[in-house]
C-alpha cells in the first residue's frame, strides 16, 4: 500500500493524473482537461488574468488525491468534478466567452492600433478606464442578479 502513495502522490503531481492512478478515471480526466483547457485559452487570447484559476485546479487535483489516500475509502465515482448544469448556467457560460473574446479583441486588436496614434500614456488610461468599467459593470450585474424572488401565496417582491 505505501507503494501505491507513492505513486498516487508523484502522478498527483500533473493534475488528474493521480486520481486516474486511483481508478477515478472521469474525476482525472475532467481535472486534466479543465487543466489543459485554461492553459490553452491563456495562451490563445493572451489574458493573464486567466491563468490565476490554474494553480487553483492543480492544488486542488493534489490535495484531493491526499484526502483520498488519507480517507482509505475511494469516493463514488458518480462525484464528479464539474459545474452544476442547469438552465441559468448555459446563459453564465454564454457570458463568460463573451467575456473572454472582448477582452481578447481589445487586447490584441484595438490596442495595438492604438500605438500607431496614440502616446502611451494616453493609451495606458484607456486601458484602464476600460478594465475599470468592465469590472463596474459586472459588479453592477451581480448586484442586480434575480431580485425578484416570489413566494407561493405572495404577492411582494423580496431582495
């Protein structure tokens, strides 16, 4: 059995690896693609703010592993590692990659067009007046959310 630590904790080592190790083969395979997936996009449309959630799926793939072995009991493997799938979720993930290709768009189109005209010093306030109203406005749009929240035998709206 020490042998196999080992082992589940060297593989744990590229995310998703070691829960494959465990027989977990879709919480593994779900990990590595997650994984891969944001190290792909990262570089793709060069946003940086993107790969911050990268250490977040790889420490999470290790210490996963570690409680798995420390529990001595394997989990279900119906447990999986994914986003809750609804009817609201298709609209958040519609949002994110709306999101993801503005930025993607002003980053790599729009500003260095502005070079050609621009000082730099003009060009980096309008970087960040953009970065600013971008994060007001997705503050805004939480805050608003679903305000409207019936009861049954209600009439009144709740925050």
């Amino acid at each position: 059995m020490q042998n196999k630590k080992f082992w589940a904790y060297l593989f744990s080592l590229m995310p998703g690896a070691g829960h494959m190790y465990l027989g977990l083969q879709k919480k593994g395979l779900q990990i590595m693609l997650s994984f891969v997936f944001l190290i792909t996009i990262c570089d793709w449309v060069h946003i940086p703010l993107i790969g911050m959630l990268i250490p977040v799926i790889w420490f999470y793939s290790i210490f996963d592993v570690r409680k798995v072995l420390h529990l001595g009991s394997f989990p279900d493997e119906s447990l999986n590692f994914t986003i809750p799938y609804n009817g609201n979720s298709n609209k958040l993930i519609a949002y994110i990659f709306i999101a993801i290709g503005v930025i993607a768009l002003i980053k790599n189109f729009i500003f260095p067009m502005l070079d050609i005209y621009l000082d730099f010093r003009i060009e980096r306030y309008i970087k960040t007046i953009i970065g600013s109203l971008i994060f007001i406005g997705i503050g805004i749009k939480l805050l608003m959310g679903n305000k409207k929240l019936l009861l049954p035998g209600k009439k009144e709206d709740i925050d």
